[in-house]
C-alpha cells in the first residue's frame, strides 16, 4: 500500500554486536548520565514545604462568593454549568423562603453546587459566564485526596466563610471596568441587602 506521506521508515531487524550483547557499556552508560545529575540543580521542588511563586490570577480553586452582607451571591441560573466545557459543574435550584433574604441574595439559590475537580479544566469560563459575581478561581491549589469522591467539592468547601476577615479577596481578578461598575450604588448588583429596606434593583442590572 502507498503511503501517504514520505516519514515512514524500512525497520531492518540488526545483529548486536559482542559489546553491545553483554549490555555493561550501555549500563555504564545510563550511570554516567544518572551521576551527572547527581550534582545539578534539581529541578523539582520540596512541595508543600516549598512553593512556587504564582500569578496572582492563577486559575485554582474555585470559592462561591458572599456580598458584603454575607448572603451567597449565587442565583442558581446555571450559566456556568452550561459554559463549562467540562461539564464539572452540578446544582440544584431551590427558592428562598421568607426570612432567608440575609442568607441568599437572590429569591433562587443553589441548594446543592457542586464541582468536581478531577473533571475541572481550571480554564475559568464559569468565572466569566456568572452575571452575579458568585464565582470565582482564586490562587488555591486543590487538595490532593485519596478518594474520586473527594474531589467533588460542594458549598461546603466552595461557599467563602461569612466572617470578613475571613473571606477571600478577588479584587485582583477584575478589570478596571468592573471595579468601576462596582462604585455605582445605585445599581442592584451593587446593593447590600438591608433588612428594613429591601433592595432596588434598576431594570437591566
Ligand atoms: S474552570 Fe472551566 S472546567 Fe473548571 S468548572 Fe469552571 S468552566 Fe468548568
Ligand atoms: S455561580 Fe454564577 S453563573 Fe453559576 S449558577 Fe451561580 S449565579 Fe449562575
């Protein structure tokens, strides 16, 4: 049969020689090269104990994001799931009951989200798909685990801590655009939800 291309080449099965039959040059050999590394500058580090510097918009772990009034952020609508071409995230939609207003921003939230990180790509399509500014990758490495299981992460480990000083600052992540979007208080996505005084939200916002 013709080949398509001319890369292919004639294997010709060759004799070894008397030297190369009793395989110690080439033992030899493998040792100079395995001694000579002996004494360069190793190229891995001793990680965790030693961490390489990252960018401050390395794309890690995910963290679901509170407002400043710690109520979740996220509405459920699911255009991450749909953007992610990974098909790594999972939700389940629930409505917000009265008096829950302080713990969901939104009348729908996510009852269950979750990502499964064997599956994750970390290319940060769901970060830029959400309309609330719920999710975001941040500069965390993923835990290694010993179970599949474990690496589907649900609110549990995504949703930041409602404590501020605990909470995790992705400001760096946003363009001047969006932080100058933010100062506007007049618009509803910018709003903190008070409770004497429900939010206002501009049509289009
Ligand atoms: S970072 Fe990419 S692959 Fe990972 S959950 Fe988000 S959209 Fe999916
Ligand atoms: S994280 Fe954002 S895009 Fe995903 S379901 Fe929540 S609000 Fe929608």
């Amino acid at each position: 049969m013709q080949s398509l291309t001319n890369r292919s080449k004639v294997v010709v099965k060759k004799e070894m020689t008397f030297t190369e039959k009793m395989y110690l040059p080439a033992i030899l050999n493998g040792m100079r090269i395995t001694f000579s590394h002996m004494f360069k500058k190793s190229a891995t580090i001793k990680y965790p104990e030693h961490v390489r510097p990252r960018s401050s918009v390395y794309r890690g772990q995910h963290v679901l994001k509170r407002d400043e009034a710690g109520a979740e952020r996220c509405t459920a609508c699911g255009l991450c799931a749909v953007a992610c071409p990974a098909e790594a995230i999972t939700m389940v939609a629930a409505e917000r009951k009265k008096g829950e207003e302080n713990l969901y921003r939104e009348e729908k939230y996510a009852a269950v989200y979750e990502i499964n990180m064997l599956r994750c790509i970390f290319c940060g399509l769901c970060e830029e798909a959400c309309p609330k500014e719920a999710i975001f990758l941040t500069d965390r490495i993923v835990d290694t685990e010993y179970e599949r299981n474990d690496f589907v992460y649900g609110k549990d480990k995504l949703v930041e801590p409602v404590e501020k000083d605990k909470r995790i600052d992705v400001s760096v992540r946003q363009n001047e655009k969006t932080l100058e979007f933010k100062t506007h208080s007049e618009y509803g996505h910018n709003q903190v939800w008070d409770p004497n005084k429900s939010l206002k939200k501009k049509s289009g916002h």
